[in-house]
C-alpha cells in the first residue's frame, strides 16, 4: 500500500515499529555497509575477534592433543561413554536452529519484522552448525574413518548400517549445513552486489564482485532471486522440524532408561528453538549496541523473540514433565529410576539448575516490562543457554550413569580437555561470527530497503496479527 | 581423582642413612658403591630413581601408560645391550620340521607351577616355541583341569620385562664364572673354607620345599655339612596348621598333613578356613564341594556350609549359615561346637553371644546328625587350639578316614626347625653367620615388624675383614631385583618355572615333572641347578672344572629319579619310558602318599587346650587372594584383577565391618592410622574401605603391598601391612587403634553399587523356593527358556528362518552360567585376559571406569534372607552400606555407607557373584546402533566384532544393557615392549586406540573346531559341520574349578548347554529387555538350616 496507510497506523496496532521510522532506503543501504567498507577496522573488534581467536586457539590445541593421545583425555569412561562431545553437539545444534526458524519459516509466514535479524540469525546457523559438525567426528575413537559413516562405492562393498540413528544423524546434520550454507549466501547475492559497487579498494571489488556472481539488480534476476530464496526456505523449514528430530532419534534408537521415549522429537524441536533464539538474542543485544543499530533492531524485534522463547520454554517444561510422568507411569524399575536419580542423584545440581533456567526464568517474560528490558533479555537470554546445556547433559550423563546393571553405574568427571574443546568451540563460532560482521552485511541490506520502501507492504496484515 | 592421590614416592628410602658405620666411609675403592648406598641421600634418591624416566612420569596424570611404554623401550634398549636374547629370524622354513610342530597349531605340555611350593599341575599352551596359556591338567589331582588366578598370571610374570636378567654383583652387571672366582668377592675360596669346617656359618634360606630332587640335595648337603643351617622363610605359612597337629597328636605327628574329601562331606564347618582360595588343594576342594551343591531337577541335595570368620572370604561368601566375629572369639564358638559336638572335656568360654551360642549349637547339631560325613576345617589363622579341636571333632564323629585323611608331610623341612628371623638377624649381627644364601625369599620385606632384617643383612654384606675382602658372603637367588637382592652382594637371576626342569609334589605328594617350555630368556639358573652348584663345591667337588660345575636341571631330575625306586611306580620296564609317560602326563603314578592309619588322638590332647584370649579391637592380616604375600605384586594381570568381594584392584585397604566404620566415624577412601600397643607399633596409614558383612570391632588388611622394589608395576601399590605384624601375632592381633588422619586416598572398584537396588539380577532360594517359584512363571516352557518366543514384528536375524528356532545349517552357540556354582575366585577373568591377549590399563584408568576386562563378576551384597533362603522382595540394600559408586558420589538411592539405616549386621549380609560376559543377544541392541556395522550377528548365533571397522562411537556400549562392551580409551595395549608380545594369543587380534571390543564366546576356538570339522568332512544331514558337544570350550569355561560355565550348541538337544538351559531354574538375565541373550544364569540356591531361620 503506501505512506498514508502507515502512517494512520494506530500505536496499539503496531506499537513498536520495526525499523525506526527516520531510515530511508539510502541511508540504511549507508549505515548497514559502511560497518563493512569503512577502512578502520574499530578498536573494539579488535579486542572482540582477539579473544574469540584465543579461544579457537584453546581449541587447535585440544583438538591436537585429542587426535595425539584419544579420545581417553575426556572424562568418558563405561558406561557413560558419550560425554561433553554430544551435549556439545546437541547444543550447537539446537542453537543453529533459530537461524533457520527466524529466516525461513518466519519468511513464508511474511512476518517482517525477522528481516533485520535474518541475516545474522543465519550466520549464526552456519557457524553452529560447524561447531556441531566438529563434535561427533571428534567423539569418534578412530576420526580418520569418520567417512565410514557415509555411503560411498569402496572396494569392500561396505555400506553404513542404515538402521543406526547415528547414520541418519549424519544425512541429516549434512543436509542441514548445505541448505543453511545456500539459503544464506542467495538471500545475501543482492548485497555482495552492493557492496562490490560501493568498495572503494580494487580486492575489495574483486572479491565481492566474484561473489556477487554478475547480480545487476535486474528484474529478471530479482524475480528468480525471489523465487529461488522461497524455495529455499520452502526447504529450510522442514529441516528445522526434521534435523532435531533426528538428533533426538540418536537417544530415543537406544534402549537407554531415559533415552527411550517417543515424545524427544518436538521436545528436542522446541529446545532448538527455544536455545536457538536465546543465543539470537545474546549476540544481537551487544551487536545493536555496539554499532548503533538499535533504529533497526528495535526493542519490537526483542521482545517477539521472547514470546517465542516464552512458548519454546513452556513446551521444553512440558517435556520435563513428561519424562517424569512416563518414568512414573510406565512402572519400569530403571526408567523411574532415573527420573529419581535425575532429582536426587549425583548430578542433582545440574539437574535443578536446568529447571531454573530453562522453566524458572522465562517465566518473567509474562510480563511487559521484562520482555522490553535490554539487560534483563540479555542476562535471561545467557541463562537459557546455560540451561538448554544443561539439558542435554541432563539427558546424556545421567541416564548413562545409572542403567540396568547397578554393577556398572559410573560416574562422568569432564576434565580439563572436555572443557578445553567446549569453550574452543565458542572460541571458533564467534571468531567467525566477528569475521562475518566485518566483510559482510549483518543485516539484509536489500531487505532493509523493501521494508523502508514499502513497509506496509500485501505482507503486513499478518504482522498485525501477531 | 587422581590428585587426591598421595605420592608415594616418600616410601622409598627403606633405612635412615645417618646409621652408617663410620668405619666404612674411608673411601677404599673396592667399597665404593656399597659405601655409597650406605651413606649418601642422594643415592637412595638414586636407587629409588633408577629409572628416572619412569620416576618423573609416575606422578603425571597418565602415568602407568606411559611408564609401560617407557618399559617398552628400557627393554628395547636392554636388548641392544646383548642382555635380552632376541628371537631368531627366520626366514626360510624347517629344513627338518621340528617333531608334533605345524606353524599355527598350538601345542600343549604338561608341566606344574609351585604355588604355595606345592605343585599346581597344569597344560601350557605353546605356540611355535613360546607359552601363551595355562591351563588345567585335568590328570593331577590338585587341578581336575581346572586352573586359578594366581597360576595362570605366572604367565606373564615369565614375560616381565622386570625379571632379573643377568648377575649383579655389587650393583654391576657381572657373570656366572664371577660369581665363583672373581678374585675379590667371588665365593669360591669362602665355599672352600665352609667346606672345611663342615659348614659351620653357612646359612641357606629357602621358601617352602616340595621339590623331591631339591629336597635330598639339600638334605644331602645339611648331611654332610652338620655345622649349616637351613632357615625356612615362608611369610605366611602352616605354622599353625603344624602345631595344631601337634597339639592334637602329640609333637612326633606335628608334620601330618589332612587330605579332605569335600566329595563325602555333606555338611562343613569352617573355623575360618578359606579353603576356596587359600589351600594348595583349593581347586580340588572347589570342585568337590561344588558338586555336592549342584542342583538339578532330578538331584536336589545339598551340602552345608557353616563359616565363621571375620573377614568375608569366598568361602563364607559360599556359606549356608556365616558367623562373622572377631577373629579371637572364633576358639570360643570352636570350643561350644566341640563340646556340643561330644567333646565334654573341652573348656568352654563362658560369653557366647545368642547368635554365637545358637550357630555353634545348629552346627554342632548338624554334624553329629552326619557323623562320618560331616567335616570340620581350621584356618591357618586360627591358633593351634582351634586346629587341634577340628581334629578332635573330626576324630569323634567319625569323620576321619571318610571326610579327611592324614598324610605325612609334603613339604620337606629341616631337621632342626629354626624359624625366626629374628634369631638369624642376632646370628648375623653376631658374627655367627658366615655366608647367607637366600632363595625366593624376600625377607628384607616380608618378615615381622620388630626385625629390621634389612638393617642386619647390609651391615653383614658390608663387613670388610682384615685382608680388604668383604668378610662374609650374601647370596640371593630369585626372578627379581628385589628388597633383598639390593642389600646382597651377589643376585643370581633365576630362572622362572616356565624355564626350567623340576619335580614337585602336590597337597597329596604326587610328584610332577616340570618341563620347561621355553628356553631361558636371559641368563637365569634353576633353583635347583644352583643348589646344586653351591652342593658341587661343598660337599663334592665339580665334575668338570671347566663349566664351573654345573649340571642342568634336565640331567639332575633324571638322575634324582633314576636312583629312586621308579620302578616301583611303573610297570615300565625302561626308564625313559616311565619318563617319557610321567612327563606326557603331568604326574608320576603312584607318588601320592597312603592316608596314615593312626592318627587318633594324643592321650590328654584336650585337655591341655590353653583358654582363649584377646581383645579390643583386632587387625587381621591376610595373605591377598592375588599378589599373595607380595610375592606377585608385579604381575599386572594379578594387580588390576579384582579383589573378590570388595572389587578394589591395585591396593590393598583395611577393611571394616559398616557399624564399624560409622562408630569410627571414617567412609571408603578416608585415610586412617593403624597402631597397636599403645603406639609401640606403628603401622602405615592405609584407606579404608568399607566391607559389608565384616566382623564388626576388627579390621583386615591384606599382606603384600607397599613394596619398593617390586618392580615397575608393583612399586608403590598399596599400603605395607607387614609394618604392624609382628612374628607373635602373624594372623591377627589385638588392642590395635585406628587414628583417622586428614586427606584421603583413592581407592579404585570395578563395580559400581554393590547393591541389587531391589531389580531381578541374582535370584536366590532354597531348592524348594526356587522350583515353586519357576513353575509360577507362565510359559516358562522348557522350549522358551531355550530361547524366548518372538514378539517382534521386525524380522528375524538372516539366516533365522522364521518359525524355526535355530537354522539347522549351523550351530547355535549358547551359554548357561551357574550362579550356585560360582565361587568368586576370578580364574576365568584371568583366563579371559591370557587368551584374548586383554590389556591392563592401569590404577588410573580403572578408577575411570576404563578397565578391559571381557569377563567381570559382579558381586552384589544382600541383607537377610527370608525363610526360604531367598532375598526378601522388597529389600532396603542401602542399609547394608553396599553401594560403592565408583567415582565417589553417593548415588540417588544407592549411597555410601554411613547413610540410610543402622546397617544390618555383619552376620545378615549376604553376598552373590554372578559372571558376566557378553550375552550375544540374538536382538542385540548394540547391533542395532553402530554407524558402520562393525558389530553384527554371524549365522551361528554370535554377536560379532569387527575391530577393523570400529570407529568408535561408542554407541553399542551405551546401549549394552549388560554393559559387557570395552573401549580402547587409548592405546591400551602395549605393542611396544618385546617380551610381552612373545606371550600373546596368535589367534586374538591385538587392539588398538580408538576401537570397542568384548567377549566373543572364544570365537577363535570355535572357528579351530569348525575348520577341524570340516576338514574332517564330518556334516550331518542338515549340512551342519558335526562339532561333539565339549570340542569347543571357552577359555572362561576350560579354567573353571567348580565347572560354573557350560558352553555349547544350543539347537542340539542332547548338548550339555541344552540340557541346562531347558532346566527350570534357567533364567535370563534382564528378560523384560527382550534383547533374547544367548547367555542364561541358574538359580543361586541356599541350603539353610531350619533351626537357624
């Protein structure tokens, strides 16, 4: 439609605008690029990318160490032999989830008001996903036959044994990483155009350039670009549903008294979602503050990601519920022995602190205030990753730690190189994350401009409705 | 974890330097390095740093990996220095092959191992020339063919790369020739003197003697040499045993030694006897008890067992009714037993406690109802008065001559018995001494608290006479460089007993020639071959000049026999033929000695039963039921076997009773202070470890730890119990204090809880309870316990056709393990570990969970039992303190003593083993998991390893119900180090880093039988290979004393398995997991008596 409908939009109908009005199309294409082309790297990004690289350090290190000496410098032991590699693996996972759900579904259901977080919310995908993609290769006793795991024609006639979780783990973790890695680079053509236009440095232009892959904003290339970018997402969106249900089918295969249940897929969708936007939110936070972009991350953006993450919460709890009804329902000795174990056992602590977190604490976001306030969003936002980490050590560690034989329960003690690898792989996503704000736009440039063109655009009436 | 652990290296330096003699410190040149390890700290450092690689890795958190790669290499370096023989090349094959040997094909002999001195008769595995097992010979009666821990670790101890290797003199490496004629310390002119004066001063110390060749060379020696002395050092002998015999009929028969007849015996009373265990007729006396327990639908008898005791052996754990109390008050409920027994003459303790009274009375009841089956047996623990009223009981009721049988002694002893070390330290002190030679004995380290022997022997090595010689000679002979052989001037290498030719008798005297299977490694001599030296310069004068008068073994076993009434054995007309057939066969027909006919009772023997005594609180000092009294501390099978009952490996703790413990206020792994009389005697500070069904108000530590110069695996293991014992009170003593001290140490289990946590895992009842109960259980159809009905939609295994059980192409391997036969004494663990060439991992890693082991057996503790003998339904394990939740934590339920109820008493706990191996489940959940299918099923049943295609996810171990899967953490097993490679089984891959493995049901003797069947071209009609039912024996199965383990086709309906499984106390272990494992378990069954329920 056009400005007038806008601008009689009432307050209560749109309360917080999703892009400060003030923008035009030729000051957002400036603001947004300049983060990239300005020659002066800022001082703060320096520091920022200094100790994220550190960290990737720490884990160059660990992992050198690990493929040295085993997999035997991590706490693992029997029984409980998986250990930090696959809560980290599920965790990253589950973060990258966000990305896609953001970008993606909330595409196709035209809520405009993802357009500002998309683009990073995607990268953020990308880089979880490498960080996810490390651990089950890591975990591995023999990595270098990590390609065992793959269907390939070999001289042995051997295939993967179709019926391991593992094997669909693999399928599904890969095709997750292909879609996201293209979804993300189509829908961000437009502003290697841009940028490869506005450089002002010959390598600069070339590199952008070759990436932009001959864009000229025509309207042929914007018609298949908009066709192309909706399949994309068209393809994306089952994979938020599906990948995390296979993951979950890594525990649900086992016969494992706390692994052995039908409900993990949508409880494991909902955790994805709900850590997905939470880590969104505590990388967007400092980011908007950082770089002045609170005109087009506005508090609006924020608080609809609580919401969601209010929704996402209540489902995981209901999850937790249920393990605990099922435990109790089921009349299984083990299965309710667990649950028991779980509350009182040996890792109680993690236990309770995965209920404060991931329960407790999105409980504030009923309420108005809590939703808009900046610290409190990001404070809260860093607890639920803490607690979405917490769940999935719940769910691996202490189910493993008390099975069927009580002659073989076993503890799990993470050493020194279990926390090496974890905390290098943090090191590793935001090294990345810091190289992706400075060469490339962190926010859809493109997108921005439809938005502030034509905000009031045929997608509008289902923002109203949100 | 690891940190917690205290370094021990502050252990090491054995005696306080300052103490040097001046008199030596004057630098003569020849003193030089004894002078040194006389006064210098920096030296001790030295010694204890010898080798300063493995010193500074010890502490480091992967220590024991890397000190065994470290091993590795020392060896590797050793063997470029011409001390090692490297194994021939060969590369073309036999011009002439060598007789019986076909490359692949193993061959086995017959020979024995000395354990305890006597013999333990055994097959060795040979392949191409190189021992890789030991087995049972099923021809020697000490075996029946079946074999124990200890016997079968000697394996690896002939492969230790820590084995002395070549003589050392004074700390250098010399020679054999040195040894006699070195001008300066070589003994040659001392044996002349001794020879002289008729051996006056000259002293040989030796372990126990059952060797028939070396026993009349050293009595022909002690003959012709009236003035020498022959001093037996055994650290834990039969001294009790003996005076007990003594006692009861008289001192002429101090050295009867009983033969019992458990085959006859229908109800027991052990007097804290572990004879399971702790007996050189143990195997024997396993299997014949056993049987007389062996249930089956048809057969429901059997025997009874009381135990009184104050530590929980596995004897106890065997018992029907189990009395724990201190060991003190055991002559007490001895003595109510007697007289209740028909003994009126006995004195009698007037403080029996009601459940002493009421268990000396229902046993006493019970074996005057079975006069002439019953059977009484003391511990070597207990004093001589509790020896001599089981032989009094024994005589009374009849039992001699049925249940036990006395023969004269087996071992050979000398003439005049001096058996204090003591005594030999002031001799030596004193000047008495004129030559020590010490064989196999440790005494630096096994030997009373009150003689410091290592101080006495150093002085006595270092004395320099008038002339600059070293006045008087020490000689020590043994396969280690040990505590003793560092303050001798001379250590001869020995050979070890895989080496070398010997003749040794058994518990009942049958004699066996000991063959060697391998050449000498290094440069070792027999025993024997050295007694007969030093007999060739003292007594005749060497034959040949030239070879420094050595016979070989070979020749002096030979000669010993043919001078001996041989013929009188066989009715051979030919020596070589009684030889060639003795030695084929593992004993000499006919050598066992006839039971005596008299032995009653001495006239008045009871009367003069001293009255009991003791008090406060108790220590008791056990042999441990592996490294025995030290002696095999640096075997690492034997190390990182699990202790039976509390599953601690690599230390020793003390042990006490859950009231005990609470009433001191300590828990597992808190360090406590041992002291005994009022702090005169200070012990070391040891960890505790809680033990359900201890004796309260006593504790118990195992002898043979805390030793320094074990070797690399033994050093700094354990704590040393010996610093307490004194040679008054070597078993137990009273008035002992346990101080508990700050800090803590860790003690690493293999089990988790020790508590069934109320789940279906051992069942137990009396015959009566347990046939009731099975014929309850719907459809337990002897078919289905075969193997369960399907009731899955997914198909069947390929190769299964559905509706038919079993493809009748192929054999169905299949298990049937007999809890009520399982004594706990982890044979086939060891067994397990030899033949499928199993790593050790190391203190640090089990405490991780990490162990290898394919077989475990797990040992749950129980409260009381219910009046059918069974484990009351709902039990409340917690009390019981069983929970040991390896890693610390106490679990949700399970927790650690000092929780949860008053803990019952020690007398109710009741504890159950039940072997583990892996299940092959025909639905196995592990198969179902693995990415790359490394672990499928095979046609025969078998849930197969493909180690080749392991990538280690580790997934089929998290989904094992049975948890039976073992991860390669690292690089477990030690490819590195040479000898050990010789030992290996050729027919097992060794693994690697990075790969799962298991129990394979011996999958390497089944293919062996089937190739053998089909190259026999034997098939039945269905096309199957014909296997006879017992071709194919598991390793676990073959070593088995008590015959717990029966292997076998299970589609075959006249098999042994067969028939076991369709018994209707076959269970299957977590069957609601509907996994169908073709591994089943048999009811553990009790047989109490009425009047004690």
């Amino acid at each position: 439609m056009n400005q007038d409908s806008r601008k009689l939009s009432p307050d209560s109908v749109l309360p917080i605008p999703v892009v400060d009005r003030t923008y035009t199309t030729a000051s957002v294409t400036d603001k947004i690029s300049s983060i990239v082309l300005t020659g002066k790297t800022p001082y703060q990004w320096m520091i920022g990318f200094g100790m994220a690289f550190t960290l990737l350090m720490v884990l160059m290190i660990a992992v050198a160490y690990l493929f040295l000496k085993g997999v035997g410098i991590w706490g693992i032991d029997i029984p409980v032999a998986w250990g930090f590699a696959i809560v980290n693996f599920v965790w990253w996972i589950g973060i990258g989830h966000a990305g896609t759900l953001i970008s993606a579904v909330l595409l196709l259901f035209r809520q405009e008001w993802r357009t500002s977080i998309n683009r990073s919310a995607e990268a953020m995908t990308l880089f979880a996903v490498a960080c996810a993609g490390l651990f089950p290769l890591l975990h591995m006793g023999r990595p270098w036959y990590f390609y065992w795991l793959l269907p390939y024609p070999n001289t042995m006639l051997l295939w993967p044994q179709w019926r391991s979780p593992l094997v669909w783990d693999c399928f599904a973790v890969g095709t997750y990483a292909t879609v996201s890695l293209l979804f993300w680079y189509v829908g961000l053509i437009p502003d290697l155009a841009t940028l490869r236009d506005r450089s002002t440095h010959p390598v600069g232009r070339v590199i952008y350039g070759a990436m932009a892959m001959g864009w000229r904003g025509g309207a042929l290339h914007w018609h298949r670009y908009e066709i192309a970018y909706l399949l994309l997402a068209g393809i994306a969106t089952p994979l938020v549903v599906s990948v995390h249900s296979v993951v979950s089918m890594d525990f649900t295969g086992g016969i494992v008294p706390g692994w052995h249940t039908t409900f993990f897929p949508p409880y494991f969708v909902a955790g994805a979602i709900f850590s997905g936007f939470a880590m969104v939110m505590t990388l967007a936070i400092p980011l908007r503050y950082a770089y002045g972009l609170e005109g087009l991350i506005t508090t609006r953006h924020l608080e609809n990601m609580a919401k969601v993450m209010l929704v996402t919460g209540l489902m995981v709890s209901y999850g937790y519920a249920c393990e605990v009804f099922f435990g109790w329902y089921s009349d299984d000795k083990t299965e309710w022995f667990v649950s028991l174990s779980r509350f009182f056992g040996p890792y109680k602590i993690v236990y309770w602190l995965l209920i404060f977190c991931n329960f407790l604490t999105p409980q504030s976001y009923w309420f108005r205030w809590c939703r808009r306030n900046v610290l409190w969003l990001f404070i809260t936002s860093i607890i639920v990753n803490v607690g979405m980490w917490t769940e999935r050590f719940v769910i691996i560690i202490t189910s493993l730690n008390r099975e069927f034989m009580p002659a073989m329960w076993g503890m799990y003690y993470p050493t020194i190189w279990d926390w090496a690898t974890y905390i290098g792989t943090i090191g590793l996503f935001m090294t990345l994350m810091f190289l992706f704000i400075r060469s490339l736009p962190m926010i859809a440039v493109a997108e921005m401009r439809q938005l502030v063109a034509e905000p009031a655009g045929g997608r509008k009436e289902h923002a109203e409705h949100h | 974890m690891a940190e917690k652990c205290p370094s021990h290296s502050h252990q090491a330096a054995p005696a306080d330097p300052a103490g040097a003699p001046a008199a030596w410190s004057d630098g003569r040149r020849y003193w030089r390095s004894l002078d040194e390890m006389s006064g210098s700290k920096k030296f001790w450092d030295k010694v204890h740093r010898e080798f300063p690689r493995f010193a500074s890795v010890w502490t480091d958190d992967l220590s024991r990996r890397s000190f065994l790669k470290v091993m590795g290499a020392s060896v590797a370096l050793a063997g470029s220095a011409g001390c090692f023989k490297k194994p021939e090349q060969q590369i073309a094959p036999y011009v002439v092959q060598p007789e019986m040997m076909t490359p692949g094909i193993a061959l086995h002999f017959a020979t024995a191992l000395p354990i305890f001195g006597y013999a333990r008769g055994v097959l060795v595995r040979s392949d191409e020339g190189r021992p890789t097992k030991i087995e049972g010979n099923p021809n020697h009666p000490a075996s029946l063919g079946a074999t124990d821990a200890v016997t079968q670790a000697l394996l690896l101890e002939l492969y230790d790369p820590d084995r002395s290797q070549s003589v050392i003199n004074d700390g250098l490496v010399s020679t054999w020739d040195s040894f006699l004629t070195e001008p300066q310390t070589g003994v040659s002119g001392k044996l002349a003197d001794l020879k002289a004066s008729g051996g006056a001063g000259l002293v040989i110390m030796t372990g126990t003697i059952t060797s028939p060749t070396l026993g009349a060379t050293l009595a022909s020696l002690f003959q012709n040499l009236p003035k020498a002395r022959w001093f037996r050092h055994e650290p834990v002998g039969r001294d009790n045993t003996r005076a007990g015999a003594s006692m009861a009929f008289g001192p002429d028969r101090a050295n009867v030694q009983a033969v019992r007849q458990f085959d006859q015996a229908d109800v027991i009373v052990s007097l804290d006897s572990n004879f399971l265990l702790d007996d050189p007729a143990s195997l024997r006396y396993a299997r014949h008890f056993i049987d007389r327990r062996r249930v089956r639908d048809d057969r429901r008898a059997m025997n009874r067992l009381y135990a009184v005791e104050a530590v929980y052996s596995i004897t106890g754990s065997m018992a029907d009714h189990r009395l724990a109390i201190k060991p003190s008050r055991i002559e007490a409920v001895a003595r109510a037993i007697a007289q209740q027994a028909g003994l009126a003459e006995v004195a009698q303790a007037s403080d029996l406690t009601a459940a002493e009274s009421a268990f000396a009375k229902a046993a006493a009841a019970d074996l005057a109802a079975h006069s002439g089956s019953g059977l009484v047996v003391a511990g070597e623990s207990q004093p001589p008065v509790v020896h001599a009223l089981a032989h009094a009981i024994n005589d009374r009721l009849g039992n001699v001559g049925k249940t036990v049988n006395y023969i004269d002694s087996v071992e050979i002893m000398p003439s005049e018995p001096w058996e204090s070390l003591a005594d030999l330290a002031a001799a030596m002190d004193s000047g008495d001494v004129k030559m020590l030679v010490i064989f196999d004995a440790n005494p630096c380290y096994a030997k009373p608290a009150e003689v410091d022997f290592a101080a006495s022997l150093k002085k006595f090595s270092l004395a320099v006479g008038s002339d600059g010689k070293p006045q008087y000679v020490t000689v020590r002979h043994g396969l280690f460089e040990d505590e003793t052989s560092l303050f001798c001037q001379w250590h001869l290498p020995a050979t070890h007993p895989l080496e070398c030719w010997n003749d040794l008798r058994a518990f009942d005297a049958t004699v066996t020639f000991c063959q060697p299977l391998i050449s000498p490694l290094y440069d070792g001599r027999s025993t024997l071959e050295v007694a007969n030296l030093l007999y060739s310069r003292l007594v005749e004068p060497p034959a040949d000049a030239a070879v420094s008068g050595t016979a070989n073994g070979y020749d002096l076993v030979r000669a010993s026999w043919k001078n001996q009434q041989w013929k009188a054995l066989s009715a051979a007309t030919d020596f070589e033929i009684f030889w060639e057939t003795a030695l084929h066969d593992g004993v000499v027909p006919g050598t066992a000695f006839s039971p005596l006919g008299n032995v009653t009772l001495a006239p008045g023997a009871l009367g003069a039963l001293p009255t009991p005594a003791g008090g406060g609180m108790e220590l008791v000092f056990t042999p441990d039921p592996h490294i025995h009294d030290g002696r095999y501390c640096n075997n690492g099978w034997l190390q990182e076997l699990p202790k039976p009952l509390s599953k601690i490996c690599w230390d020793n703790a003390v042990f006490l009773s859950v009231a005990t413990a609470r009433k001191l206020g300590v828990n597992n792994d808190d360090l406590v202070h041992l002291s005994a009389g009022g702090k005169t005697l200070e012990g070391p500070t040891v960890a505790v470890w809680v033990l359900p069904g201890h004796a309260d108000d006593c504790a118990t530590i195992y002898l043979g730890y805390g030793r320094t110069r074990a070797g690399r695996v033994g050093n700094g293991t354990g704590f040393n119990a010996y610093a307490l014992r004194t040679a008054a009170a070597p078993n137990f003593m009273g008035n002992l204090t346990i101080t508990k001290q700050d800090g803590s140490y860790q003690l690493v289990t293999t089990q988790g809880s020790q508590s069934m946590e109320g789940r279906d895992l051992i069942r137990v009842g009396n015959p009566d309870y347990a046939y009731k109960s099975t014929a309850k259980d719907e459809g337990s159809s002897a078919a289905s316990r075969v193997s369960l009905p399907l009731i899955s939609m997914y198909p069947e295994t390929p190769g299964h056709d559905q509706g038919k059980q079993f493809d009748p192409q192929w054999q169905a391997w299949g298990m049937v393990i007999d809890n009520n036969a399982c004594i706990g004494c982890n044979a086939c663990v060891v067994a397990c570990q030899a033949e499928n060439n199993i790593p050790v991992v190391g203190k640090e890693q089990v405490g991780k969970g990490r162990e290898m082991h394919w077989l475990r057996i797990d040992t749950y503790f129980t409260g009381g039992l219910d009046a059918n003998g069974a484990v009351p339904q709902e039990v409340d394990n917690d009390a019981y303190g069983a929970s040991t939740n390896r890693g610390d934590h106490p679990g949700a339920q399970g927790s650690g003593p000092g929780h949860a109820g008053d803990g019952a008493a020690a007398t109710d706990v009741h504890a159950y083993f039940e072997p583990i191996v892996c299940m092959q489940c025909e639905k196995a959940p592990c198969e179902l998991v693995c990415p790359v299918e490394a672990t499928l099923h095979d046609q025969e049943g078998l849930n197969q390893m493909v180690y080749n295609r392991c990538v280690g996810t580790r997934y089929c171990s998290n989904n094992c119900p049975y948890k039976v899967r073992r991860f390669n953490f690292f690089q477990y097993a030690d490819t590195e180090t040479k000898s050990l490679a010789l030992g290996r089984n050729p027919d097992v891959t060794v693994r690697t880093r990075g790969v799962m493995e298991k129990c394979t049901y011996c999958v390497q003797r089944i293919s062996a039988a089937r190739i053998a069947a089909k190259k026999a071209d034997k098939y039945d009609d269905a096309g199957k290979p014909i296997i006879e039912d017992g071709t194919v024996v598991t390793a676990c199965q073959q070593v088995c004393p008590t015959k717990a383990i029966v292997f076998g086709d299970i589609s075959d309906t006249s098999s042994e398995v067969r028939k076991l499984k369709e018994e209707p106390l076959n269970y299957i272990l977590l069957e609601e997991v509907q996994a169908r494992p073709r591994t089943s378990y048999l009811w553990r069954l009790t047989n109490p008596n009425p009047e004690l329920v």
